[in-house]
C-alpha cells in the first residue's frame, strides 16, 4: 500500500513539474522554471521509491500517472473524457492492476 502511495505522490509531481515547466516556458517565468526542476526531481525519487523491477515499476506508474492527469484535465482543465481516452484508459489500469496484484516476486 506504501509504494501505491509513493506511485501516486510520483504522478502528482510529475503533472505539477510539467506545469510548472510549461507556465516557465510559455509564460516567461523563469522562477517556474526552477521549481518545476525542483519538483521533478523530487518525482523521480517518490517513482522509485518501491523496490520493484523496472518494467513493473513504470507499468504500474504509467497508470497511476493516467489516472491523476485525466483528474487534472477534467478538474482544473475542464476537459471532457473522450470515449477512446476512457476505454483505452481502462486498459491502462487493468494492466496497472494485474501488476500490482499478480507479480512473481
């Protein structure tokens, strides 16, 4: 449960990171620039925090990332979900969750 919670701080960091990055980029401002480097740095340590194999590690991350930039899209963009983001989402988490819950050790 702890690395699922260190998976979903990593998305958090990694969405907000790229926030930052692209304001500092588009917005012209260079203090953004900065903090997004801070915070995706900090992503990359909370990504590998649990001690699973590589390709484990980013399955299951990849959807845990999808999961929290579609909340981010629909909250704070106000975009709506397309069919094929939803359908195709939901293979991406059923893929996430069989290598969460069936895994050789």
């Amino acid at each position: 449960m702890l690395n699922l919670f260190a998976l979903l701080l990593a998305a958090c960091l990694e969405v907000g990171g790229d926030a930052l990055m692209r304001k500092g980029m588009r917005g012209g401002a260079p203090l953004a620039l900065l903090f997004g480097a801070i915070v995706l740095t900090a992503y990359g340590v909370a990504v590998n925090l649990p001690g699973w194999s590589f390709g484990r590690l980013m399955g299951v991350y990849i959807a845990a990332f999808f999961i929290v930039a579609q909340i981010v899209a629909v909250v704070f963009m106000h975009e709506r979900l397309s069919m094929p983001t939803i359908v195709g989402g939901a293979l991406i988490v059923a893929g996430g969750t069989v290598m969460t819950m069936w895994h050789v050790s």
